[in-house]
C-alpha cells in the first residue's frame, strides 16, 4: 500500500519550492496580487503534447461569459517537447489571466501538475480542464452562480462527450435534475462520475483536508474525489451543459484510448487499498467501493476486449487480487450490487466457475436475438447453458414496441414494459444522436405494462433532418431502449418522419 503511505503532494511541493519550472504571468507575481480579490475562478489545466487541441482549449476559457476578469486559467506544462507552451505563451502575452507554469521535466503523472495548479491557484473557486477538451460559454457563470448562491463545495453540471458519429451525455444521473444542499451520498450513483470534468469546488476544502491527487498514472480522479465527498458537507448538481470532452477520431493520442486496461484496474486495486484503510464510515465505504467493485472491475468483463481476448487469465489474475480485499469486509459486497447480470456472474466466479462466468459475458456481448422470459411480472434474460434458477437474470427494465399508427400529422406509438420500477417511468425522450441537447419530451401513459406515447409533427419542425434514439427513463436518470419495429412515417412540411429498427434491434427515430 504505498500509495497510503505516501504525502500526495510531496512532489508539487518541492518543484515549488525549488522552483523547477518557468513561468509566464505567475500568480503570485506583484500586479497579480494587486488584482487577485476580483479572481473568482481558477481553471487548472494539465497538459502535455496537446499541440493539436490547447488553442480550442485556452479559447473556451477566454469566451466564458464569466468575464476573463473574474478567471484564471492556469496551464501546468509537464515537460512537452512539441508547441504546446509556444501557443500557450501566444496566449498568455495577450492574456494576462492565461498562466504558463512549464515544469522542468515530466512528472509522469497527471496529478503531480494538477497539485501544482491547485497550490498556485489563489481564488476561492477550483476546476479541472484537460488540455483537449473544452468548456461550454456559459459552464463557468453557471457553476460559481451555485456556489455563491448555497455555500456549498461542490457543484457539477453537464458533461458531452464529443465522437466523430454523434454526442452523449457522460454520468447523466449527476446531471438530470437541479439539486442544492444535499450530502454526496444523497444522490444516486455519484461516486460513478469520477473525472474532473464539469466539476468546481471550494479551493479551501481542499487546502484544510489536504486533498490532493496521487502520483498515478491512472486512477488518480477517483482517490481524489472520493476524498473530496468524504469531506464534502453539501454540495449540488444542475442541468446545464459545462463541459465538452473530446473523443473525435484525430485524437487518437488521448490518454483515454492508449493505455492498458489491465494497468488501469491495477491502479483500482491501490484505490479500494487506500479506501479500506481509511476507516470509513460504513455508508461511506460500501458507496465507494461498490463503485469501483462493480462499475470498474465488472465492466471490465462486460466488454469485446474481454471476450475476445486470448489472455483472459491476466485478467483473472487482478480480479482475485480483488475478491481478496472482500473477505475483510462486514458485510456481503456483492448485495451492494445495482446490476443483477455482475452479481450472479461474480457470484459464480467466487465459487470457482470460471467457464460460466466467461460464457455468460461472451452470451452477453455476442448473442444479438436475447430470449427474455416475464417470472412473476418481473423481465429475466434466459441464459440457455444454465440450469435451474440460475438460468434466468432479472433485468431492471424492457420494454418492446407493439406498434403505431399515424393520423392526422400525430404519431402514436405503443409498447409493452416490464420491470420493477415501470411506475417510475418519468419521460418518454427522442433525443439527437449527435446533438444531445435537440430532444423532445413525448406525452405518455402507462397503465400496468402496457404503455404509449404520442408525437405532434408540428412539435418536431423545430428538428434537423437526422437520426434520433428514443429513450425511456425512469427513477429520474435511468434510460433504456424501446425494442422492435414499427414501420410507420409520416411526410410533413416536405420532411419524412419514421420510427425504425437500429441495428441493436432498438427503436430509433430518423427525420429526412
């Protein structure tokens, strides 16, 4: 457990202190402590090698609707050898709230610059930019508005992921609904949204706990912020967009996409480490593990590189390094489980059944015509090489189109829906695949398991000719797919509108 015994910010500290690193516009620097009260924010950027992308980012800072008065964006420059710091100190010769820290050597971590910005950083409010993404106009005023408003820590917003083929939303239950003075614990599934994207705290809980990120190459975000929610008193959530990340197809040198999965669980298992010797209030502990236990490790296997790798006992090798840190635990881990498909599969791995915990991810990932069977009202998968009770799975929802019709420039589609929490069903959403912010909310009703929507035409002419999922949601934040055809359109003001099968076999929705 080195990772426990370590002072995180030992490393910051002393490249201060020795001052190894060159600056442009330094924060402390006379003039700077003349105007610093008028600071609000300070955005702290790590970067290195981000030629291609820093300009958009420094950009996105400077068209804050916040003011560049009232920001300052510091970027830590771990040793880049290409332009990086020569467009950098473009900026910062004509901005004087752009500011160059550029470290002598590489630090090999991501968290060693970030706790460099964050002992520089001098203003009341904190956030985390990376060096290839970039900020919504707006996402700044928004979150210091919060802040200012409650007291609170801590605020989160909307994060966007960016690909070549569309848009999505990242941890969209952190940011489905406006929330204020509540306990992190509070709201569902937060410990999953663990990145320091749309993120802005209090820069002083931070210096009096002595948060700081770890000397990791991976895995830094979740020690960091599950410290900052073990200490955080209230914080609050909103609905607006904040902060774009960037997965378009040029950025191919992302972090993100180059590295070793296997190293990235690895680093996983040094944060339930750290965890575990905390001493955590058990409310804290099972919150925080269960995040790392099921959506981290068992995801892992829920994916093609796991089925269709070769080495699956490199893989195994570091999960039984993990069922280890359970035995210690009070309670059972795998009742902390959201996913009934992760808690039988590991179930089964616990008791030596490698080959069905292996056949039940490939049937998982492969087999593309699932057989759902309805057991007390309640949808299962039906695993066909099982046996028994364990042959079927609960699924937390389903729902299946039955059909539609067309009348009078007004769809109406109908469906089937099955699950636990069908009362809880709050929209019925058409959204954009590439613009997640172009959707409309359908008028519905349920009755039982049978349900249905409707679709005024008029109320799409505001909608680009494109494709569209549609989406239930329930327990505010949770989506699911409609499954099946229908093949029903409708031609209105020279566009066509039509529902039709995606290739995952789900309702999709295109207008042309």
């Amino acid at each position: 457990m080195a990772l426990i015994d370590k002072n995180f910010n030992e490393k910051a500290m002393n490249i201060i202190k020795h001052k190894q690193y060159m600056s442009v516009n330094h924060p402390g620097g006379m003039m700077k402590k003349l105007f610093k009260n008028k600071k609000l924010v300070t955005v702290v950027t790590a970067s290195y090698n981000a030629e291609d992308f820093i300009g958009k980012t420094i950009q996105s800072v400077l068209d804050q609707t916040l003011g560049e008065d009232k920001i300052n964006h510091m970027i830590i420059d771990d040793g880049s050898n290409d332009r990086t710091t020569e467009i950098v100190r473009s900026y910062a010769k004509v901005h004087k709230n752009i500011i160059l820290i550029e470290l002598n050597e590489n630090t090999g971590s991501p968290g060693t610059p970030r706790n460099i910005g964050i002992e520089l950083a001098e203003t009341e409010f904190i956030t985390f930019l990376d060096a290839d993404d970039w900020l919504h106009p707006e996402g700044l005023q928004h979150l210091v508005s919060i802040l200012q408003e409650t007291g609170d820590e801590y605020v989160v917003g909307k994060t966007i992921k960016v690909e070549k083929n569309g848009e999505s939303i990242i941890g969209e239950f952190a940011s489905v609904k406006e929330r204020r003075q509540i306990s992190p614990f509070d709201v569902p599934h937060f410990f999953y949204h663990m990145g320091p994207t749309a993120k802005m705290m209090r820069r002083d809980i931070l210096i009096e706990n002595g948060i700081r990120f770890p000397e990791m190459k991976f895995g830094e975000d979740k020690l960091f912020f599950s410290d900052l929610f073990f200490c955080a008193k209230s914080v609050s959530t909103t609905v607006k967009p904040i902060y774009f990340v960037n997965r378009l197809e040029e950025n191919q040198s992302s972090l993100t996409r180059s590295t070793d999965v296997l190293d990235k669980r690895r680093n996983d298992l040094e944060v339930i480490k750290y965890i575990q010797s905390k001493n955590l209030p058990l409310h804290m502990q099972k919150t925080a593990l269960t995040r790392i236990y099921e959506y981290d490790f068992l995801r892992t296997f829920d994916s093609q590189l796991f089925v269709k790798s070769k080495e699956k006992e490199a893989f195994f090798e570091i999960f039984n390094d993990v069922i280890e840190t359970t035995k210690n635990l009070t309670y059972d881990f795998l009742e902390e489980f959201k996913t009934p498909f992760y808690k039988v599969a590991t179930r089964l791995y616990t008791e030596g059944r490698r080959e069905d915990f292996i056949r039940m991810f490939t049937w998982l990932k492969q087999e593309k015509d699932k057989t759902y069977t309805i057991l007390n009202g309640l949808p299962h998968f039906e695993l066909p090489f099982l046996e028994g009770d364990e042959r079927f799975i609960e699924v937390p929802m389903v729902a299946w189109s039955t059909g539609g019709e067309v009348k009078d420039g007004v769809f109406r589609q109908t469906f089937s829906i099955y699950g636990a929490d069908v009362a809880n069903v709050n929209a019925i959403l058409i959204r954009n695949r590439k613009k997640v912010d172009k959707e409309i909310s359908c008028e519905f009703s349920i009755h039982g398991n049978e349900g249905s929507f409707v679709v005024q035409a008029d109320e799409m002419d505001h909608l680009d000719r494109d494709l569209y999922t549609v989406f239930v949601r329930y327990n505010e934040y949770k989506l699911i797919n409609i499954k099946i055809l229908p093949d029903e359109r409708i031609i209105h003001n020279q566009k066509e509108y039509k529902f039709y099968a995606t290739k995952a076999n789900n309702l999709g929705f295109s207008i042309k």
